[in-house]
C-alpha cells in the first residue's frame, strides 16, 4: 500500500484492510471484487491484484508463510527488488538495501549526486550507494529511518535542512544545492483527453461493464464510455457503439439528453475530464463483460474515482 502512497493515506486503508482480510489464507481465498472493493480509492490497482496473487502462492507452494530466501521473495507477483529489500531487511533482520522514493532522495542529496536519479545509471548508483552504506545488523532499522528522514525531514520541497541530524555530512547542504537534487530527467506534457460516458438506467439497475483484467483500473466496474474529439453529447452515440457495441436510440438520447454532471481527474500520465448522461439503449448484447447492478448495490462493485463520483450522483434522490 505504502507504493505511490503516503502513510497518512494508507493508514485506514491498512487498518480496514487487517479486519477483513486477517492473514494469508483469509486473501487468497477472497474475490477479486472484494480485493478491488477494499483497495478502491488507492489507485494503481495492479499493486492489488498482485497482492491477491501472492497471496494465493504463499499459501498453496509456502504454506501460508512468507519466504526468507531472496530468490523465493522475487518469484512472488507484484515484488521487485525495493520490496524484496524492505521484506528481507525490515521483516527478516537481513542485511538487504532497499530504495524506496524517499531513499533516493536522501542519498541524492547526502552524496549531492548529478546524475539523473530516473537513469540507469543514476538507479545503478543510488543502489550501490544503499548497499555501501549498509550497517550490517541493523538493515531493518537503516532503512526505515532513511525512509522517515526523507518523508518528515529531506522532503521533495523545502527541505528542513536545520533540524535534519545528517546536515553536517550532507554534501548538497554544503554545496547549497540541496533544491537542485534530486536531479530528474524533464517531464513530458501531460495530455488532456475528453471522454463521454453513458449511464443506462432500466428499472432501477444501471448497466457496467467491467475493464479487463490487465491495464489501467483492470478489472473494475465502469460506466461505459469512449473518447470523443469534441462535442460529448453529440458523439456518445458513436463511441459507445465502436468500444461496446451499444446502439444508443436516437429516440433515448434525445429524450434521455440528462447531463449528470462533469467529472475531472489527473492520473499518472494523463488528465481525463468525464461527461455523464443518462440514456437509452437498445437490448443489450449477449457479453459476460456487461453487469445489471442494483443501484442499492453500487458501493459492492469496485470502481476508479470518476466512475465512483458518477455513482454517487445517480445515487442521491431527485
């Protein structure tokens, strides 16, 4: 969870987490809903099914134990290398460096390093940086208080440089160019896309489709939708038909044109602004992908924010 999230996001997360889902065995047994239900609102869902995948393997080939060995660690889906170091070190007492963001940015500046720190080359550094300056028996605990260095003190902005207990050894401090590090290759403009979403309401369902299991927001529930150029309402009749094959009758859309509302959110590479109308469609293809949802029922299914904030609209009573 702590993967491209702050602790104090993740906390009730994580607490509401442990109640449902109590140890290994509990996880590996649950639904993919459930997983995604309980995950939903700390984004890159991948970091979710992953977990429920490893899950399954600890407890069918380790006997619902976490492994040691580094190798076995590794095979485990959704574990790389920083996590591997972090088990190993903060679990297992090993002495295994770790680099997480805030640790990259604490040795960035303790070492005033000019490489890009998003380079092979900088990564290869910062990695030997973190093995060399290894206390044997004590990794756990190195790390750990590198990584509550960097998120209180070392931060991304404004660093507190006057209170930080490294500040004497800090060679971006000496160099007053602790602003300057990490040092970060130029970021590319992130893109603006409109999209057009259709909620078909029949007798109090509403029509889903899921996502499909790999990629962005795999496997969650969504109001189906489709980039359009220009006009959302004129040209949600087409994009739905190409991406679902849902032939929205012009007789609906004329009578059902309900703006619901406009949702607007900013993912890792992308913004995306969504516009939500109510219509009507023609009967509805024959695809596993398609669910009737109660709209009692909507909280049960997972969905990324914007879905979830078209939800909570057509939940309130009119």
């Amino acid at each position: 969870m702590l993967q491209q999230t702050r602790v104090e996001t993740v906390i009730p997360y994580f607490e509401k987490w442990m109640k449902k889902f109590p140890d290994v065995k509990t996880l590996a047994n649950a639904s993919e809903r459930d997983v995604l239900t309980a995950w939903e609102g700390l984004g890159y869902y991948s970091r979710a099914r992953n977990l429920h995948q490893a899950a399954k393997v600890v407890a069918e080939k380790f006997n619902g134990q976490l492994p040691r060995d580094l190798a076995e660690l590794r095979s485990l889906p959704g574990i790389g290398r920083y996590t591997v170091g972090a088990i190993a070190s903060m679990a297992f007492g090993l002495n295994e460096p770790t680099l997480d963001g805030n640790l990259r940015r604490v040795f960035s500046r303790l070492f005033d390093m000019r490489e890009f720190a998003d380079s092979p080359a900088g990564e290869k550094k910062l990695w030997e940086l973190a093995a060399e300056n290894l206390p044997n028996g004590q990794a756990g605990d190195y790390n750990q208080a590198l990584m509550d260095l960097g998120a209180t003190i070392c931060q991304p902005k404004n660093p507190r440089c006057l209170i930080c207990p490294l500040m004497e050894i800090c060679e971006s401090r000496k160099n007053g160019t602790q602003a300057l590090r990490p040092v970060l290759k130029p970021k590319k403009a992130i893109p603006h896309y409109i999209h057009a979403a259709g909620v078909i309401i029949n007798r109090g369902r509403v029509l889903l489709a899921q996502r499909p299991s790999d990629g962005l927001l795999g496997g969650m529930w969504e109001f189906p939708n489709g980039r359009v150029e220009e006009n959302p309402a004129k040209e949600l009749t087409k994009v739905l038909n190409a991406a679902y094959s849902l032939k929205v009758t012009h007789r609906g859309l004329r009578q059902k044109k309900e703006a619901l509302g406009i949702i607007q959110h900013a993912y890792t590479h992308f913004k995306v602004t969504v516009h939500a109308f109510r219509c009507e469609c023609a009967p509805i293809p024959k695809n596993k992908k398609f669910i009737w949802a109660r709209l009692s029922e909507l909280d049960d299914y997972p969905m990324g924010k914007v879905d979830r904030g078209i939800a909570n609209k057509i939940k309130r009573p009119s």
